[in-house]
C-alpha cells in the first residue's frame, strides 16, 4: 500500500445505503412513494425508501429488501435500474454515507404499507414536490430530480412507457403516460401513428376493450424492441 494512502488522515469508512425513486402513474397523476420517517435524523421528514446494505447483500438485493420492509411492495414485479450514486460527505450528518438510487416504475402499484424505520408510506404527486411545496430529507430532492428527467429522457429512446401500463393497454392509455410524465398534450392521431410505425414497440392482441361510451378500444402488450427507431421526442419534435 501506498505510504501516502496507508498515513492519509483523509480516508475513513464509509457506509453504503440503496435509495429507490419508485413511479406509477394514478389518477393521471405521476406519483413517487415516499416514507415518513420514524427515526432519527430527519425524524417526520418525508424521504424516499432505503436503507443500509446488509454485509452479504448485492445492491439490488438490499433495494428490494428495502422496498419490502417500508413500503410491503414486491420490487421483483417492477422496472428496476441503478439511477446513480451519490455521495456528498455532508448529504448524512451521521457520517459518510455513499449511496446507490434506484429507478422503479410499475402500473398503478397498491397503497404501500409502511415498516421498520418508516412511520408510513404513501403515494405523492411528482409536481408537488418539483415545485418545491414539500422539501425531503438527506438529498432525496437531488435524487427525484435526476430520476424524473431520466424517465422523461427514456421515454424518447425506449419502451420503458410501457412499464407504466398492464400486460395489456391502449394506446390512449400509452399515451396518456407520455402526456402525464412530459407534461404536454400529445394528439392522439399523431402519436397512434408514430407509435404502430415503430416497429417492435407494441403488439397487437387481437382483443378490444368496451369502454362505458364510445367505440372499442384495440388492446396491445409491449412488443420485443427496447430501443424505439424513430424516437419519440418532447416538445413536437418527433420524426
């Protein structure tokens, strides 16, 4: 070992925690669970789900316990991706504490049942938190900001919409997620047309969905394709 490494008085332990930025789409709403916390620090605080990594857990592993323990939600049904790390020395004030965000999107996910550490947990609308209503604990409002403009980015160059809907769901259903996550009215003509033009994106089933007015609706699952080609861009800009 390095002399100046072995002597450093810079270098102390670190712990390491998973943080999960988990979305659904509700009531046409983007939502994200928070917990509120039952201990200190930040004690009553809001904050988003996580916790220590157990010494013989992955990453993965220790997001799903997490999910599990404070909000009684199975993460293994859910997209489930590493956002980033983050590890400000002054993002814990109870030491260094590197910690590992997770991106976790599923379809109008249950009322979550709070555990553990978490006094509760419960479903709060994205844009009541982005116009800063309500603050979070530790960093959680650096993490929520990086998560939300990274599902909006994938929505352009990936399937991950999908994510949001059931195993089988319309097209205005489709659509209404992009509407909801980019903020922005999508027409419908438009969107149908660019959306069945990508090949792979969706799949037909063949069965239809009876509304309680209007026409039947044709039903879709997710195709094979992750990659969409044309990309589907915000702002008019699609091709």
């Amino acid at each position: 070992m390095d002399d100046w490494l072995k002597d450093s008085a810079e270098v102390e332990a670190s712990w390491v925690t998973v943080d999960l930025a988990i979305f659904t789409v509700r009531d046409d709403q983007l939502m994200v669970l928070l917990v509120e916390r039952g201990v200190e620090p930040f004690l009553g605080r809001p904050a988003l789900p996580g916790g220590y990594v157990q010494k013989r857990e992955t990453l993965r592993e220790g997001a799903l316990r997490e999910l599990w323990e404070e909000a009684g939600i199975d993460g293994s049904r859910l997209h489930l991706e590493q956002l980033g790390a983050y590890g400000d020395p002054r993002r814990d004030p109870r030491g260094r504490v590197v910690t590992i965000a997770y991106l976790a999107l599923g379809p109008d996910l249950p009322a979550p049942v709070g555990g553990t550490d978490a006094e509760r947990a419960y479903w709060s609308p994205v844009s009541r938190l982005i116009d800063g209503a309500q603050g979070l604990a530790f960093d959680h409002m650096d993490i929520l900001s990086d998560a939300v403009e990274e599902v909006r980015r994938k929505l352009e160059y990936t399937a991950v919409a999908t994510a949001f809907c059931g195993d089988v769901f319309t097209l205005s259903e489709l659509r209404t997620v992009y509407e909801v996550i980019w903020g922005q009215v999508l027409d419908p003509s438009n969107f149908r047309r660019k959306v069945i033009k990508m090949a792979g994106f969706v799949e037909p089933t063949g069965g239809q969905r009876l509304p309680p007015t209007g026409r039947p609706a044709a039903l879709y699952r997710r195709g094979d394709a992750w990659l969409l080609s044309p990309p589907l861009l915000r702002g008019g800009q699609q091709t």
